[in-house]
C-alpha cells in the first residue's frame, strides 16, 4: 500500500479553456483569454509511489476540479506553452480514467510555475533512480574466480623475528678480529709534557748507542718501574 505525499501546493492557479489544436505547432498562451479565467482555485501536486496527480481544488471546500494524472515529464500530460513560462497545457481525466480534455492553466506570479516546474523534474529523476536501483539488484552479478589456476604459484616474502628481536634463519655473524674497531679516545696533554716525554725518549735512544751497557742497566730499571706501576 501506497501512501500520499504532497509535493507541493500552490493557493492560487487560473484555468482557462483553450481552442483545439488544428496543426503540430506548439500550444501559445496569447490564443487564449487571459482576461476571463473560467475556474481559479488551489493546485495540489500530490505523490502516490511512483504515480503523480495534479489536483485543482476549491479553496474553502477543497472539492476536487480536475485531476491530472502524470506518468511521466516532458510527456502528454503537461506541455508548456511557447510564449510564456506561467502557463501550460493539462491533460485532464475523469475518475474511471476513461475520458479526457485539454485545458490551460497559469500562474499568476512567475516563481510560482518556476517551483512547479521543478517539481515535477525533482519527481521523475528520483523516480528514475530507484528504477535504476532495483534494476540492479535485480541483475545477477558477476562471481570472482579467486582460485589458481593450474601451474600458478604464489610467492610470499615473509620476515619471521625472534623474541629477541633478531630475524629467524639469518646467518650468524662469527667474529674474525679483523672488525671495524672504535677511534681511540681524545686526550687533551699539554705540549710541554708531550715535548718532554719525546725529549726523554730522543735522549735515551742517543745514549742507548753511545754506552750499551749503561742501555742494558736502564731497560733493567724501567722493567722494574713497569712491576711497580
């Protein structure tokens, strides 16, 4: 079961009785007596599913006028003229929907028909989208095949680690004594000291040569120096 919804309404529209069209051209609103409506009443637009009808009612009362079924916009229905955007041409049917006419009705302020227009495209695009959902779930969609094929193969690169952080299955790194070793630390000395040490060194090498026991006895001494030390 369908419920109503009002999509818009409009408190005044003027309905006017049109010629018959004798040619194709279009429908023009200066054909008709614009001066001498021959009804003027409220415009109800009203939704039922997908179904729209435009009903012209009393005012007070709210007896219906006429009813204008639309199936569809641009279509049969309703037709705008060709020389105004406030007036159009309805197509209007009896209860049992077997007989129909043709009558003019306009607006007298032009915002009015720019939301009657709009309403009726907003109906039909919507309308149009949920014709376009249920197509869809409608139609069978298309299964992955996610299986292999016969001969593929699939390779995964996968680090394993250890609680210790380590990677599982590395080689292990076997110490040679011939590792990168750290500088050695910086030591500030005074020039003076180091001018002596060498100094001391110069002069023992010198005397080392000249006297080679006396050499003898200090490499005695400084062994010695060294146990001490």
């Amino acid at each position: 079961m369908s419920y109503e919804s009002v999509v818009l309404i409009k408190q005044e529209v003027f309905v006017y009785k049109i010629p018959p069209r004798a040619t194709n051209r279009s429908y023009r609103a200066a054909d008709w007596n614009l001066n001498e409506p021959t009804w003027n009443g409220r415009m109800r637009m009203v939704s039922s599913g997908n179904l729209l009808n435009i009903k012209l009612e009393d005012k007070v009362t709210g007896q219906l006028f006429a009813n204008c079924p639309v199936e569809a916009y641009p279509g049969l229905a309703i037709e705008p003229v060709s020389d105004s955007s406030r007036y159009f041409v309805l197509r209007i049917q009896d209860d049992n929907g077997g007989r129909s006419a043709f009558i003019g009705i306009g607006f007298g302020d032009r915002s009015d028909s720019f939301d009657f227009n709009v309403a009726l495209q907003d109906h039909f695009k919507y309308v149009k989208n949920q014709e376009a959902i249920e197509k869809e779930k409608d139609e069978p969609k298309p299964q992955l095949d996610l299986g292999f094929k016969e001969g593929e193969t699939i390779k995964i690169n996968m680090k394993i680690t250890k609680k210790d952080g380590s990677e599982a299955g590395g080689r292990t790194k076997k110490g040679t004594g011939l590792g990168v070793l750290p500088p050695p630390p910086k030591t500030e000395k005074s020039p003076t000291a180091s001018n002596n040490e060498f100094g001391d060194f110069v002069q023992a090498s010198a005397s080392s040569a000249a006297n080679p026991s006396s050499t003898q006895q200090q490499q005695q001494q400084q062994n010695s120096n060294w146990v001490q030390f």
